[in-house]
C-alpha cells in the first residue's frame, strides 16, 4: 500500500491531487505464519484462563437423603463459546465437557467417566439406580463435589478448527448432602388421628 495524502486547502481532491508520503508499505507481518505458530503456542494457557461456567452438580433427593439408597447424582455442563483478539487475530474457541468425576465426600469417587448423568422422576428416587448414583452406607454430612474435563478447539479469523492440545478442569463449589436413617415401627393410629403417636412430627421421645 502506498499512502497519500491531500493539502486542506483543496475541496473534493482528486486522485492527483494526493500525493505520497511513504512508498509502498506492507500492511501484514512479513512471516504471518510467524503469528499462527505463536498462537498455537500459548492457546493452551489462553483456554485455561477462559471463564468456563463449570456447570452445577446435582443430587436427587437433595439436601437430605437416605443411608443405603442410592442417590442419583447429574451434572448440568454444557459447550460454551467464546471470541478473543490474541496477537491482532481473531480466535475462535469452544470448550467441551469431555468427562466427568463425582466426589461424593465420603472417601469415594466416581470417574473420569463420559456420563454426565440425568435426572429421574422423583418416584423412581431412593429405588432406581444410575449409572451416576451412589450409596452412602454411613449417616452424615457429606461435601460433594463436581470436576469437569474440558476439551477445546480454536480457529483463527475464521479458520477451520484445531484441537487444543490439553484439558481444563474445573471444580464445582462443594454443596452438603446430609444423609439420614429410616427406623420402622408398627402403630396404631396415624398422625391425623393422634399426633402423638411413635414418628408423628408432635411426638414426644421418651
């Protein structure tokens, strides 16, 4: 590019009227491809610093549950997009939920694993086990957690997509989960009929 430039005094200048000021000139990086390979080196970094939701982990029931049944556990995750400027060019990148690893709080883990988990009806709650549930075997109260593996990709100004080379994971913030026990007895009467029957909620222990 050659630039030029015109005196005020003139009004409506023509081409001729310009003159130059700097010979020809490059606009772009004599090596752009110089600005490709610096890109690939630090996108790994610039994916990491993305503000990726890391979704919610969820538990059925919840926040109280039962020791021996199964509680069904789910995560909400989901691909995010996002658009940076990195080094003048414009970069492209999605993250993808990858895998999954539940920490249930009570010594045990479940994953890496690909299942995401679903919710269920709650008449199924206690009853069906999933892929994702998990039994508690001991009364308490449990810090459960969620880490999502992310994948990624990025294009750069409008270029097909390249995998990113790493993971970014995240962990959820830890949500209680109390887990209680069942005692059964036989009565006579139900709590309408007296409300100070055994397990009614005006019962008195003795």
């Amino acid at each position: 590019m050659i630039w030029r430039q015109a005196p005020k005094s003139i009004t409506n200048p023509t081409w001729t009227d310009y003159p130059a000021v700097s010979g020809p000139t490059c606009l772009y990086d004599t090596k752009p491809e110089n600005v490709l390979a610096t890109i690939a080196a630090r996108i790994l970094n610039d994916f990491r610093q993305l503000p990726v939701n890391p979704g919610t982990l969820e538990a059925q029931p919840f926040p109280h549950t039962l020791k021996g049944g199964p509680t069904n556990f789910y995560a909400t995750t989901t691909e995010q997009a996002f658009d940076l400027t990195i080094l003048g060019q414009t970069v492209h990148l999605t993250a993808t939920p990858a895998s999954y690893t539940y920490t249930f709080g009570d010594g045990t883990n479940l994953g890496p694993t690909p299942a995401a988990g679903y919710p269920i009806p709650e008449s199924d709650w206690l009853s069906n086990t999933t892929r994702t549930s998990h039994s508690y075997t001991e009364t308490g109260n449990y810090q459960t957690t969620l880490t999502t593996s992310f994948t990624g990709t990025y294009s750069v100004n409008n270029g097909p997509p390249l995998p990113i080379n790493g993971t970014l994971d995240i962990t959820t913030p830890a949500k209680t989960l109390h887990v209680w026990k069942t005692q059964r007895a036989l009565v006579a009467d139900t709590c309408q009929q007296n409300p100070n029957s055994w397990g009614c909620p005006g019962a008195t222990t003795k």
